[in-house]
C-alpha cells in the first residue's frame, strides 16, 4: 500500500477509536436496556406510512417524526398500538401495518429469552377475524404453549426449499435465543429511451443486504450495491462539473456492447453500521451512511443526497426530548479529482440536533453543525455533546464553518401537516432587516411545506406543497474545503444555494399492490461561468464573491427549470416492485448554450430498495 494510502487509513482508524473512547467515556453503561434495534434505511415506505397514519390517527409515535432514521422495534411498537387503539383505520391501512409486520418481524418472535418486543412472560394472542375479507379482527388470549410467535408474524405458505422466504419478507432468516440474522437479495433494474438521444438511459444496480442483533444490546446493518449506469444529459453535466456521480465516491467509465452504451458509470456504494443500546435511553451507532434531519423531501439542515461518510451518533431519548449527535469525517473534495493512489484531504462535521415534542401534534427542533478542517485532525473540543459550537468556534479563533437550524412540525385536524425549516449560516440583523441591501453574508435558507392526508376524502391519495429556497453564498465558507459539502455533493439541497423551488407531490394507492407517484417542480436558479462566483457552487470560497451588496437569488447565469415525474408500480410480492416511469425536464437558461431538454419513457424491476431520484 503507498505511503499516504497507508497514513490515510490509520488517521481514520486513529479518528475513530479516539471519538469512541471520548464518547464511552460520558455514558454508563446499564444492565438493563430498552433494544432500539437497526434503523429502516432511508426512503423505505415505512417512512410514509407512519407519517400519515400519525396525522390521520392523531395517536402520537415513540419517535421523533423529524429524526430520520426510525427504528425497527419502534414502529413495531407504534403499529401493535395503532392495531388496537385506532378506530378510523380504512382496509388500506390495515394492509399498511401488516406490511410493518411482515418488515420487520424479527421484534415479533416470542423465545424463552425476552429480548425482542414480546417475551416469555407475555401473554400468546391469537387473532379472531370479524369480517369475511379477514381485514378486521379482535385479539384473544390463548393457552400457553400453543403458539411461539405473536399474531402479527406472518409466514410464508411455500418457502423455497424449506430454507428460503420462509416468511414473505426475508430471503433467508434467522431466530436463536440472544441472536437474530436477516439476508436480502438487491436488484434495481431500469432502463429507459430518451427522446433525441441514441442510446438508453441505463439503471443496473445489485447487491445484498444484512441486519441483525445480539443480545438486543448489539445490533448491525450492511448493504453493498455494485452499479453500472448511464444517466440523463443534466445528471451527466453534473457529474463532469463536481467529478462526482450523486450518492457515490470513485467511479470509473463503463461502456456495454450489450446495451449500447458508451458513456456510462460503474461504481460501489456500500453502507453499514454497528450499533449499541448504551443505556435505558442511549444508543449508539458507529457507522458509513447518510443522515437526514426534517419532515419535507427536501432538508435544509442535512440531507441523503451526498455520499456515505464514516459518523459516530449518540441517539438519547427521554420523555419529550429527543437529542441526536452526529461526528463524522468528510472528504474535502471528491476522490476522482485525484486520480492514482493520492489520498484525498479530509475535513470533520461536529452536529447536534435538540428535539422537543411539546404536543403530541407539535413538535421543535434546534439543529446546530460545524465543519472544519485541520490537516486531517480532529478538533476535540467538538467532543463536547452539549454546548453550543459556535461558542467552542469563538473561543479558537472562528475559524470554522458553523450553522444554525430550525425545525417545526404541526399536525392539524387529522389531515394536515405543516411543517418547515429555517438555516442560518451568517447574517447582519441591520443589513438582514433594515437595511436591505442585500449584503453578501445574509446566508440563510428557508423550507416551507404542507402535507394532505386522504385528500378530498380519497382514501391514500396523499398530496404534499413544499417551498425551499437558499440564498447566494449560503453554506459556503472563506475556505472552500469547509463548505457543507463532502466528496462534491451537498450536505443539504442537491442544488446547493442561489436558488428558490416549489415541489409538488402526489401519491395515490388505490389497493395495497398499485401505487402512482408524481412530482411536479419549478426552480429558479443562478449559475456561473468559467470565472465567476455568484453563489450557487458550494465548491467556491465566499472570498471570491462577485459583489458586497445588490445580492439576490438567481444572480448570474439566471435559470428556470421545470420538471416533471410520474410512476406507476405494482408489488408482486414484499418489497418487489414492476415499475413504468415518464421523466420530463426542461431547463431555460439566460445561457441559451445551456438549455436541455430531458424526456424518457422507462420501465424496470426492484427488489428491496428504494428509487434514488434525481431530481435537481
């Protein structure tokens, strides 16, 4: 291995067993423990699920709805208790929450060993079905002995030679007293045929996926993905802007005879983490992935559309408060700007994010990040779990990218969600307030958003407005390798500032197998040539900024986009989806070099992950 390779790979080894310490170290560790349990990856129906049946049953989660991401065991909780407590549950979601069951079934499995939700000492139900669709259904009693699981886990009629798909979930499941093991295949297959373009937009992504848990003290997730694609003409031009090929680190070209592709991209992602139930109400979890914090489909605050980055995270739990911290090592730019075995500069993101669930329906939450960078050390005054950054980045001097944020969310007549964001990077109350001219350092970030349960009375036709807007310069910082940014992605929007946006989103699931989705967006952006700086580029130092004052979003090379999706998927089985997919995007530029056109017609296969849009 070269020599920086090598002193790359044992400053990580260095960071991470330096943070695990100086982390143990301020928690005791309890003999006994509430399991939280692997988490649901992101994008799972899960997410919607449990979000619009908390606003439709106006009963509240155990969970904080902001904090993504939810725990297994908890929505397992959440489901048996909307199961037998909601009286305005339609045939639809009862089908909802079987899929929460069959999901995650390892929490339902009674064993002499109470380490799962339902133990030994528990009483054995049974259900008793009320009505001939065997829908509806009361919960009874039996006799101890007869059964050895709950009545929510459900089996498979046909497993595949014996061993296989024994439940409808799982490929391959395991259940011994202190230890459970899940195994799934992952396929996302998509190809689509572009209009005025002479080769096939391609999706080819497989791999497999492992979770389980000991002693309901120790708990572990991986998955690894091995993908070859060919995207639009925009994610392309994005792609060769930033050296970066959204969500993923190193790739290389990829060309297919098979296909007839000649312009493609072949990359790994792999994610995981292993996590510990510290106490009664602290876990935590040491990791690669993505983080993501908010209610809307967008995060002003921190977002799923960079990379996977090594992270530490403290989750405490304590009656109303939910407090999560989050120390994560992040590359300075992307791997593919170094080509050969060159190391890549690395920097540190320190965030904590205080969530306060003042009523079962309203919910705040104050988020604060800093990144910084120090020659590939962390700063270890940034251990400290409850002051405030901004503080600790005074007392060294400021030398740090520090942010503030702030999250609410307020369900409203079991139809309604409101909900928001607010990001300060810098701003100048007079220049911000009373003054108004638009000085370069007022760097804020607004999201404003309303979600519709049931609209018009439409059983799963759910509906959602969202409004998001950065303006010029924000996440940016004096030096360009502490922006909020890693490997070149943004840690927030995918269009990182100088920008305004207004998404429309539908959902529509006339039964539990067909699904329609469609996305409606409208932006308004400025870009930059060769050899300006007007504010959207995280990748630029705010230093070289192209004026102090008359600032305002869309400033540059001004451009509106529209864009417009719609899917239409049906489940043959748990998590195994046939899909058909219209995309439609136009792009105006002030730049008429610059204006594309983007429309295909597509369809594929998935099994056991969700879609990654890109949709920017």
């Amino acid at each position: 291995m070269p020599v920086d390779q090598t002193l790359s790979a044992l400053q990580t080894i260095a960071f991470i067993s330096r943070l695990f310490i100086g982390i143990s170290c301020l928690v005791f560790f309890s003999v006994k423990s509430i399991g939280q349990g692997s988490a649901v990856p992101l994008g799972n129906d899960s997410y919607h699920i449990f979000n619009r049946l908390s606003i439709l049953t106006g009963i509240p989660m155990d969970v904080h709805p902001s904090i993504n991401t939810y725990l297994r065991g908890d929505l397992v909780r959440y489901a048996m208790h909307l199961d037998t407590s909601a009286t305005n549950l339609s045939q639809l979601d009862r089908e909802d929450l079987n899929y929460i069951f069959r999901d995650n079934n390892e929490w339902l499995i009674q064993t002499e060993y109470p380490t799962t939700l339902t133990g030994a000492n528990e009483p054995i139900l049974r259900r008793v079905y009320t009505d001939s669709s065997q829908t509806f259904y009361r919960l009874e009693e039996t006799e101890s002995g007869i059964a050895n699981t709950s009545p929510y886990y459900i089996r498979s009629r046909k497993p595949i030679w014996k061993y296989f798909y024994r439940t409808p979930a799982n490929f391959f499941e395991l259940d011994r007293p202190f230890f459970q093991l899940r195994i799934n295949p992952i396929i996302d297959f998509r190809m689509a045929k572009a209009q005025d373009d002479d080769e096939l937009i391609f999706y080819n992504r497989r791999g497999i996926e492992v979770r389980g848990g000991i002693d309901d003290r120790v708990y572990f997730y991986s998955n690894i993905l091995e993908t070859q694609a060919r995207f639009p003409d925009y994610v392309s031009d994005r792609i060769e802007r930033d050296k970066a090929v959204p969500g993923a680190t190193l790739y290389k070209e990829y060309e297919s005879s098979i296909f007839d592709i000649t312009n493609g991209y072949d990359f790994l992602i792999a994610q995981g983490y292993l996590g510990f139930n510290l106490t009664r109400h602290i876990g935590m979890q040491i990791g690669h992935g993505q983080n993501f914090i908010g209610n809307g489909y967008r995060s002003l605050l921190l977002s799923d559309f960079s990379a996977n980055y090594l992270y530490i995270k403290l989750n405490t739990r304590v009656w109303k408060f939910h407090y999560q911290n989050i120390f994560a090592e992040l590359s300075a730019e992307s791997v593919n700007t170094r080509p050969g075995s060159t190391s890549v500069p690395r920097k540190y993101l320190a965030a904590h994010y205080f969530n306060y669930q003042i009523t079962p329906k309203f919910s705040l939450g104050l988020f604060e990040a800093v990144v910084y960078s120090r020659n590939n050390d962390f700063e270890f005054q940034y251990l400290n779990p409850v002051i405030f950054y901004r503080t600790i980045e005074g007392a060294i001097g400021s030398p740090d990218n520090v942010l503030i944020g702030l999250n609410g969310r307020w369900d409203l007549f079991n139809r309604f969600q409101l909900y928001g964001q607010l990001m300060l990077d810098e701003f100048k109350f007079d220049e911000l307030f009373i003054e108004r001219r638009g000085w370069w350092a007022n760097k804020y970030g607004i999201q404003v958003g309303v979600k519709y349960i049931n609209t018009f009375g439409i059983d799963h036709f759910d509906t959602q407005v969202e409004f998001n807007s950065a303006r010029p310069y924000t996440f940016t910082h004096r030096d360009s390798s502490t922006s909020y940014a890693h490997e070149n992605q943004p840690l927030a929007h995918p269009l990182g500032a100088n920008f305004r946006e207004l998404i429309l989103r539908g959902r529509y699931q006339p039964t539990h197998k067909w699904r329609l989705d469609g996305r409606l967006m409208f932006a308004e952006f400025g870009e930059d040539n060769d050899t300006t700086n007007w504010g959207s580029n995280l990748l630029l130092p705010h230093t070289t900024r192209e004026l102090d004052f008359g600032n305002e979003i869309g400033q540059g090379i001004n451009s509106e986009v529209i864009l417009l999706g719609l899917d239409i998927s049906y489940q043959i089985r748990h998590n195994i989806f046939l899909e058909l997919n219209y995309f439609y995007r136009r792009q105006d530029s002030a730049d008429n070099s610059r204006d594309r056109t983007t429309q295909y017609f597509g369809g594929g296969f998935r099994m056991n992950i969700a879609h990654r849009n890109n949709d920017f």
